[in-house]
C-alpha cells in the first residue's frame, strides 16, 4: 500500500481527530442514494478539475477521496496532485470498504434523479421510432468497445450520451501525447493513465448516470471467452491490428453478438456490420490477413485527426440502431468514407460458403 493510500480503519481514527482530513466523494450522484462518509464534499470526478479551486481553495490542506471501489479516487488523487493539492490520499477499497467495516456514514441529499433522466434523454424519446421504450432498452443495453482510441473514443462519447446502461471498455495502452489529435475521450492532464479509465472519466463528465465496466488488458485469444460471456449485446471493434481484429470476428460469431466493424487509414475510413448469426462475417470479407510489413500502422502512415470521429460515430449509430431495432444495419455492405473528395462508397458483398469461421452456419449445418 503506498503512502497516498488510507484505509477505512485509519481514516476513521484520523476524521475524529484534531486534524481531520475533508473527505472528498467523487461518486456520481445516484451512487449517494447507498449515503457517503460524515461531512464529505461531493465533487463527482468529471467536476473535479474544473470546480477544485473553487470548493478546495487550500492546497496545503489534508484530502481524502473517495468512490464507490478505489478506481476512481485513485484517478481524483492523480488529479489534484497534478492541480497542485499537497496532502492528499485515497480510501482504500473506496466506500463498499467503509461500510463492509460498519464506519459511521450519514444519509446524502440526492437531487430528482427522474426529472434529471428525463430531461437529458428528451430530444431523443421526441423520435417515434426510439420513445420511451425504447429509452429503456437501451437503459438495459450493454455494448462492448475494443479500444478506446481513435475510433473508441468517439463511439464511447456517443453512446453514453445516448444512455447505453453498460459500456464495457477493452484496451491494455496509456494515454501518450501523439494520442490526443485524434482520440477525443482523452485529455493532457490525463496523459500517463490507462485508457480505459481516462476514457471512464469523460464518460462520466458527459453521463454519470452509465455504467462503465473497464477491462485494462489485451484483447486475445486467451481473454477473449472470459469477457465475451459477459452478456454483451452488441461490440464494436476499434481495433488496430488484424490478428485483434480475425479473433473477435471468430469468437463473436460462436456467441452469436454482432460486431460493428471500423477501420482507418490516412484520409480513409470504413464501416460494416456483422451480424453474428446471419449475413457474412469479417473472414468473408477478408479471408486472409495481409502479410506482417506490407501494411503500416497510423503511426508509421499518419491519419488525419477528424478520420476516426467520423467512422467512430458511424459505428456508434449502427451499435444504437441494433440495440433499438430500427433501420437496416450495413451487414453485407463495406462503407468507405474518403475524406480528401468527401464521398461515400458502398460495396456489396457475400457471405462466403468457403468461410473458414462461417461456412457450417452459412451452409445451414
């Protein structure tokens, strides 16, 4: 444990002493309908940047943060660190620790979370084909993003705002300053940290209402079956290899999920749809990967900043179409975006009864 870390059994001694640290909640406001730490400041972390000055104006004063498990108070103590703030640590285990323990907690003011739903979702239940229905089914909807990058960061954004219930994140990379032209979820104070939880603080600066579940790791064959049997209702690959990309496509179509596929390169991008259990799948598309070196990465080709934003929220919209049964996916069309003519391009193709991950289902077998 390092010395930025307190546990609930110390903090507790500490807060009925002379010096008391201010504890500091950076939960979302529905998490404080479960109550909060006696005297605690609520400054939920997507305001903590901006409203730190104002609410904790004394830098050399002792802090405690605190959420709901220790991940993101570890990211609010990162925060105020980088702010300047001098005695600051963070509850170990977070909130679920101080009541496990039976610590003194006392009942939080929590605003009309119904009114406040209802208003941030308005525009979207005015379309006949979502309402109120289908508000709530993307409430229930759990959507899957691997990588929270250029294309990740985009589709992230979109689908929280949306009021997606569950967004699960899967990339093993930190934020790197060459990141932040393109990948939008992510911020300069931020560099350093992993994705995925950068990428859960902008989400919850934009909807502290979605759940957001973090998977800080690679996506492969051997994490593959353990995150896809997480009950996922559609996945959206922001991937930026072939071997992440030919795995997905192989393990998605056994679960049966459907994969709203993008891809970029330079001022171009693409977008398809497979649908897990009907239609071609990405093998049909691309039986073959190209061979390693032929084919060079945005770090070795470059990508224009805006390409990913693009393609990202395309995929976005195909992932929210799916959830709410509405329109027709691009399943068997391969759209291609060049941003330099700014045109659109739609090519067709089949499934392929030759598929080596697809022919038993195509052949009806």
């Amino acid at each position: 444990m390092s010395s930025t870390t307190i546990t609930a059994e110390v903090l507790n001694e500490r807060l009925r002493g002379p010096k008391a640290p201010l504890p500091v909640d950076v939960r979302s406001a529905p998490e404080l309908r479960e109550g909060q730490l006696r005297g605690a400041l609520h400054l939920p972390l997507h305001e903590l940047q901006e409203r730190a000055p104002e609410l904790l104006p004394d830098r050399q004063a002792p802090i405690v943060v605190y959420c709901a498990h220790g991940i993101r108070s570890a990211q609010a103590l990162q925060l105020l660190q980088y702010l300047g703030y001098e005695q600051v640590s963070h509850l170990e285990g977070g909130f679920a620790h101080w009541q496990l323990r039976g610590l003194p907690t006392e009942v939080a003011s929590v605003t009309d979370e119904a009114n406040y739903s209802a208003e941030r979702y308005s525009r979207q239940v005015l379309l006949a084909e979502i309402g109120a229905a289908g508000q709530r089914r993307l409430a229930r909807a759990r959507i899957l993003l691997i990588g929270v990058g250029g294309l990740g960061s985009p589709a992230a954004l979109y689908l929280s705002g949306a009021g997606v219930g569950t967004i699960g994140l899967i990339d093993s990379d930190s934020v790197d300053l060459s990141n932040l032209h393109r990948q939008v979820l992510h911020a300069t104070p931020r560099i350093g940290i992993k994705k995925v939880e950068s990428a859960q603080i902008a989400m919850f600066a934009l909807n502290p209402e979605v759940k957001v579940e973090l998977f800080a790791e690679r996506f492969s064959a051997e994490s593959a079956g353990p995150i896809l049997d997480c009950g996922w209702d559609v996945i959206i690959d922001g991937a930026d290899n072939f071997p992440t990309r030919y795995t997905l496509n192989d393990f998605a179509l056994r679960r049966k999920i459907p994969v709203c596929h993008g891809s970029i390169d330079r001022f171009e991008g693409r977008v398809t749809t497979f649908l897990g259990d009907r239609g071609p799948c990405y093998r049909c598309l691309f039986p073959r990967a190209p061979r390693p070196g032929t084919i060079g990465s945005c770090a070795e080709r470059g990508v224009l900043g805006v390409l990913p934003g693009v393609i990202g929220t395309l995929q976005a919209t195909e992932a929210l179409k799916l959830v709410l049964g509405i329109g027709q996916p691009l399943s068997g069309r391969l759209l291609t975006y060049e941003a330099l003519d700014l045109r659109f391009r739609e090519m067709r193709y089949n499934a392929d009864p030759n598929c080596s991950a697809c022919q038993t289902r195509v052949k009806g077998g």
